[in-house]
C-alpha cells in the first residue's frame, strides 16, 4: 500500500503480487471450506473468514487508489 499511496516506480508489482497472492489464499480457502470435512471447513471458516475478507478489501482498496491516481 505504501507504493502504491507514494505511486512509486514499484508500486504495480507489488499490487500484482498482492492479487497473485490473494487469489491463491482465496483458493485454498475455498477449497477447505468446501472440502469433505465440514467440520474442518466450518473451523477454517469462523477462525479465518474474517481476516480473508479483510485482505480482500484492502487489495481491492489499493487497486481502486491505483486507478484514481492515473
């Protein structure tokens, strides 16, 4: 975020290693949650939902920053 607020020459890496990264939590996330083990998916689901919504606001918050300032 800190790239991206200051437009930095690295800033666009940074977000596409961010997406990169994000999009592959939100698969394995998805993957358990939805996996046969309910009761490990509904584990998975109350302890780190939370933090992966978080996370998918944030890089999503950046990206539109990053749109507003071109």
């Amino acid at each position: 975020m800190e790239e991206t607020e200051a437009n930095t020459v690295y800033a666009q890496d940074d977000r596409d290693a961010a997406r990169a990264e994000l999009d592959k939590l939100t698969k394995m996330f998805t993957d358990i949650v939805e996996g046969d083990d309910k009761d490990v998916g509904d584990e998975v689901r109350k302890r780190v939902g939370g933090r992966i919504r978080e996370l998918e606001h944030a890089v999503k918050n950046m990206e539109e920053l990053a749109m507003n300032q071109d």
